[in-house]
C-alpha cells in the first residue's frame, strides 16, 4: 500500500504558517539593505547597531531585572503551593485553591493588565518596576506551580514518610528527599517564568511606568517610530534565547527523576 | 516476658470508617508478629500508628516500657518497610542503604563499614551503584529491607512486603525474610492478607477484622483451635455445621444435633450448655473417608454420605459429599498407591468419620460474616479462582 501523502503535506502547511514569518525576520536582520525591498547582501551591521542603543540597553537591563526578580520569588511561592496543593488535594480548600491558581493561566491576558492596573491605582502605588515586578509575579506563580505540581504527583506519596521514618526531620526531608527529586521540575518552572517573563508585553503595557521600558515595550516603539531591521536583529536575539530557555524547560521537565 | 511494643487500647477513624477499632496488643521482644486479616480490615493502620504516621484517637502506643504515643516518626526507634519498597529514586543503591546513617550524621568510616555490611547481608555488594529503577522486585525488597535495618530499629514494621512480587519470588523471599530474622534478632511485625505467609513465618498472629482483633495466637492455636468463626473460616478451609447442643458427655464433650444427626460428639472447651445454638466446624483434612463402614470407637462422629463432586489434586483429593442434606467437604491424602484399592467414584456410597476432638464449636456466626461461609478464602500458592464448583 502506498503510504499517504497526507501527513506530510499538512505537516508541511502548518510549519509555513507558523515558521515562515519568523524565517523572513530572522534572513532580514542579516540583510544589509535598510528598506525591506530585497536582498542586498549580507551584513551584521543592525547587530552592530543594537549595541550602541543606549534606549534598548536599558530596556533590556530592565527585563533582566525583572524576569529575574520574579522568577526566584514566584518559584518560592509557586513551589509552596504546589506542595500545598498536593498534600491536602482532598481538601474543599485546597480544591478551590487550584482553581485560583489555574484561572490565570486562562484568563485573557487583557483582563488581567486592566485589574492589575485598577488595584494599583486605587492602591496608590506608582507605577514603574516594581508594579511591572508584581505583576509577573501573578502570572508566573501559576505557571510555576503547574509544573511543579505535576512533578510533585509523579512521585510516590510514600517516599517522604519513608525519609521520616528514617530519621530525617522537616530540613533534612525537605534538602536530602523534596528538594532533589523537585529539582528538574523546579528548573524547568523557573525556565518558564524567566521566558514568560522576559517577553510579555500586554500586561506589562498596562502597569508600566515612565522610565520603566521593558524590552518588548521598547520593540513596540522601535516599530511605531520606524526602525524595522533594527528590531529584526533584536527579535532574533530574542527569539533564540527564548528557544533555547523553552526547549531547556521541556527537556528538564520529561526526564524522569 | 513483658509486652515490648504494645498497643493500649488504641482507636483510630477515617470518616465514617473505625479503621482501628479499641485495640490492645502486646508484642514480645525479638518475635515475628504477624497481623492477619482481609483487606481493608485496619492492618495498614495498625502499622502506620507504631511509625507515627498516624495518631490515634484514643489509647496509647508504648515502645520498650515508654509511651511513644505523641512522638514524630522520626524520633520513633522503629522503622518501616512500606508495600511500595519507596525507595529514594534519585540515590543509587549504597545512598539509599545509607540514608539513615547520613540523617543522624555518622562519620564517613562508620557510614561505609555498615553500609557494606548490610550490601553483604542482602547480597547485593555488587549492584551497589544502581539506581532504583534498574532494580528488580526482589532487589527492591531487599534494598529496602537493608536500608530500614540499618539504623537498628527496635521494632521493623513490614506492610505486605511480599505482595508486589510473583509466585516464585515470594517463596524465596519468605525464607530470606526468615533467615533475616533469625540473623538480626529484631523484632517484627508483618502485616499481610496472606495466611500462607503469616502462618509460615510467624511465632504469633493476631487475627484482624474491622477494626478489632479477633484472636491472638501461634499459627497452630490458631488454625487447631480458632475462637470465633471469623478465625476459623478466614484460616484455611473448614466445614461450618449449624446445630444444637443437646447433652453433655463426661463433662468435657457434648452431644450435638445437626440437621437430624443426632449425637455428633465435639469436644466441648466453651462449656457451651443444652440448648446452646452452635457451629460445628471440620476442617477437611480432619475428617476421613472410604467406602468401607469404620469401626465403632469412642468419641469417633460416624455418618453415611453420597459422593458429589471430586478434584484430583496429585498429593490429596478432594470430595464434597452429601450426608443428611448437608454438603461437606473432605481432605484426603494419599498415603499408598492408588491402584491398591478400589477407589471412590461419584455417586458412591461412602462413610465419613471424624474424632471428637477434631471439631469445634463456634458460637453462630454473625450475620456480616455468612459470605465467608460460602466463600473459603485462598491458600498460598492457590490459584486465585475458587476451586468449589457453584
Ligand atoms: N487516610 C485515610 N483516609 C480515609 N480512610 C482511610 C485512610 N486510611 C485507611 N482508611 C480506611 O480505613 C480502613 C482500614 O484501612 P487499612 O488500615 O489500610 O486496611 P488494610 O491495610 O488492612 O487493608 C479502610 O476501610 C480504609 O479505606
Ligand atoms: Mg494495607
């Protein structure tokens, strides 16, 4: 029997969709010409360029900073609820708790920088860094203590007792046992937030400040007042780096323990 | 000697459920102690109170003279082998062995000379830098076995820990387990379903059932003389005669009617009186067979039957014979050769006869416990259908 076409067609189809775009960016930041209008040799010269913006340095210092704040505080609170969330799963509260921490995983992204930006308002905080920083911590949270969570019901419930039930207390538990076995989900949630993070744009559009240009906000500039291979260069940076933290992510949270 | 772990008195409810239900029990010093029972019926719980993992709603737990009750697992001298093995995946087989000394921060020199000791007493010295996953379930067992015993408990809880493991393994398990033991002189309590088990390793069982224990004894006290039908019937096989005790014979037998025999004689060690509604139970084995009329003799129960069913089983077999409208099941053995007699067919005429001191009164079953009755539970090594033709 002759194998179908089929498969391979629509595999096809869908990468052209989603890939062809970014192919056209990534080629464009290497061209030299200034106007998308054809190729005009190869350059690094936008590259060049982007290292001596001082507007996209410190856009980019700014989600570093950021991305790093949140990710280390949401995997603290993210990993502790995950640990609530699992060892009283039974529980009304606790049944009710993961629906709190799932619902923003599904919310329009939208409505979450709107009331985020009422309560800051109305909480009288000033808008900059910070509130950018609080901000990523809500979502992260949940994306953090998903894969936590899905860690945490891999493993056998009774692998902790048998810790107690020889000898070790609460810190020697938690370091010897908790800690190694939730390492690559621990890795891989922090991967997540960092990426997550790093390019969200509408939510961070929403709280932001003046003087608290994250990189993606910047992008959005750049395009408004014109500077097109310039964010091709950018955006390509970007996009490895992100493919590399999200492909790390997945390899880290597949491996068994 | 005095109780060295003991249980006073100790409840416990999940819910609805009386998992553990006003328990006392003492255990002795260096014994293997099995806890015995269907599923479900509170042994887990048992277990998981003398660890930690549970506390109990009333009672006490007392280790080596001290109430325990109130201490965390791990300040309790008592360590489990849990149905799951639990081992820690992410250590390889020396770590896991190890992890108790490293706990209680031994020095390095120790933590290897007791390591290696304990690979040599499981014999595993070579597979030391394996993961748990690369491990069989034998291994598993073994590891698990080691890595609890390390730290010297003074009691070694086992929760089925034969149960996730075929036929064959377990037999060999079981003698290792045995042998174990013998070697570390620590004290065990074993919890298992299975009476095969229990009854071969144990120097005393405790019979469960929701919740309560039934009956405390050496495997043979147990099976030769249970206290209430729920220990005769979860115990090997046994024949369960409703009847009446109608006279007492020289003080120490009765006579019994059942269905319209009259006269059955039974040993009478519960000073049951005339009038008392009784079970009588037989085990198969005790009750003899052959087409031939026996000789009268004193306390020896005679009775015509009709042959209903039979099941060649190789070293014995098995017939379910009708005697006054009572269906009974009876053992025998092959001691000679078969071809020297002419043997029992369906249908045929037989005798059946049992000593007096072979049966056993129960009082009436209870009503939660009738299914047991038609359903005699496994023997180890049984497959796992029932051999009792509908
Ligand atoms: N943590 C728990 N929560 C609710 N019910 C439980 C819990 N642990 C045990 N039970 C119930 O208590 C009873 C006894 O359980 P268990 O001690 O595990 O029995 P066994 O080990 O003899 O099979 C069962 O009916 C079981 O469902
Ligand atoms: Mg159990």
């Amino acid at each position: 029997m002759r194998r179908s076409r089929f498969p391979f067609i629509v595999t096809m189809a869908v990468l052209f969709f989603f890939y062809l775009p970014i192919i056209i960016l990534i080629v464009n930041s290497f061209n030299a010409s200034r106007f998308e209008s054809g190729w005009q040799g190869f350059s690094l010269m936008w590259y060049k360029r982007l290292f001596h913006e001082p507007e996209i340095w410190r856009a980019a210092r700014n989600s570093l900073l950021i991305a790093a704040a949140a990710t280390a505080v949401s995997l603290v609170i993210g990993t502790t609820a995950a640990i609530a969330l699992h060892r009283f799963a039974r529980s009304r509260l606790q049944r009710f708790h993961f629906g709190l921490v799932y619902t923003p995983l599904v919310v329009p992204e939208i409505l979450m920088g709107i009331s985020l930006l009422m309560l800051f308002v109305t909480a009288g905080v000033e808008l900059g860094l910070f509130t950018i920083f609080l901000a990523h911590v809500t979502f992260c949270i949940s994306f953090v203590a998903m894969t936590v969570l899905a860690r945490l019901q891999d493993f056998d419930e009774s692998i902790v007792e048998a810790a107690q039930d020889l000898g070790a207390g609460w810190w020697a538990t938690t370091r010897r046992v908790l800690l190694p076995m939730l390492l690559p989900g621990l890795i891989a949630g922090g991967l997540l937030a960092f990426t997550l993070s790093i390019d969200d744009f509408v939510i961070t559009f929403f709280v932001a400040g003046p003087g608290s240009t994250t990189l993606p906000i910047r992008v959005y500039s750049m395009i408004k007042y014109g500077s097109p291979p310039l964010i091709n260069a950018l955006s390509t940076i970007l996009l490895v780096l992100t493919f590399t933290a999200v492909a790390a992510s997945q390899r880290l949270s597949r491996s068994r323990h | 000697m005095s109780e060295f772990l003991e249980f006073r008195n100790v409840s416990k409810r999940f819910g609805a459920i009386q998992a553990v239900d006003g328990v006392s029990l003492g255990i002795k010093k260096g014994e293997f102690f099995s806890l015995l029972g269907p599923s479900g019926c509170g042994k887990t719980t048992m277990l998981r109170l003398a660890a930690g993992f549970e506390y109990p709603d009333t009672g006490q737990v007392i280790l080596d003279g001290a109430d325990i009750t109130d201490l965390s697992p791990n300040k309790r001298k008592v360590n489990t082998i849990f149905q799951s093995y639990a081992l820690f995946p992410h250590l390889n087989v020396w770590e896991n062995i190890a992890f108790g000394l490293r706990v209680a921060k031994r020095s390095k020199r120790d933590i290897e000379t007791e390591v290696e000791a304990m690979l040599r007493l499981i014999r595993m010295g070579d597979q030391a830098g394996k993961k748990p996953d690369q491990l069989s379930g034998g291994q598993k067992q073994r590891v698990a076995i080691a890595r609890a015993l390390i730290n010297k408990p003074q009691v070694l809880l086992l929760d089925e820990p034969l149960a996730a493991l075929d036929l064959k393994l377990r037999q060999r398990m079981l003698i290792e387990l045995d042998m174990i033991h013998d070697q570390v002189g620590i004290t065990f309590l074993y919890v298992t379903h299975d009476q095969g088990e229990a009854m071969s390793l144990s120097d005393r069982i405790a019979v469960m059932d929701s919740g309560r224990i039934e009956q405390v004894g050496s495997p043979a006290e147990i099976y030769e003389t249970p206290r209430t039908s729920f220990v005769a019937a979860f115990i090997g096989d046994t024949n369960f005669l409703e009847g009446e005790v109608t006279g007492l014979v020289e003080s120490e037998y009765c006579q019994v009617k059942i269905a319209d025999i009259p006269g059955v004689i039974c040993f009478n060690d519960k000073s049951m009186k005339p009038g008392n509604p009784v079970y009588l139970s037989i085990r198969p084995e005790k009750i003899h067979i052959s087409r031939d009329r026996p000789e009268e003799s004193r306390l020896r129960n005679i009775v015509p039957a009709v042959v209903e069913d039979m099941i060649y089983l190789g070293s014995t077999t098995k017939y379910w014979v009708r005697t006054h409208g009572l269906r009974v099941q009876v053992l025998r053995q092959h001691f000679r050769f078969f071809l020297d007699e002419k043997p029992i067919r369906w249908n045929d005429d037989v005798w059946i006869w049992w000593h007096g001191d072979d049966g056993f009164m129960l009082d009436r079953y209870r009503a939660v416990d009738e299914h047991l009755v038609a359903l005699p539970p496994r023997k180890v090594g049984e497959p796992e259908d029932n051999n009792e033709k509908p």
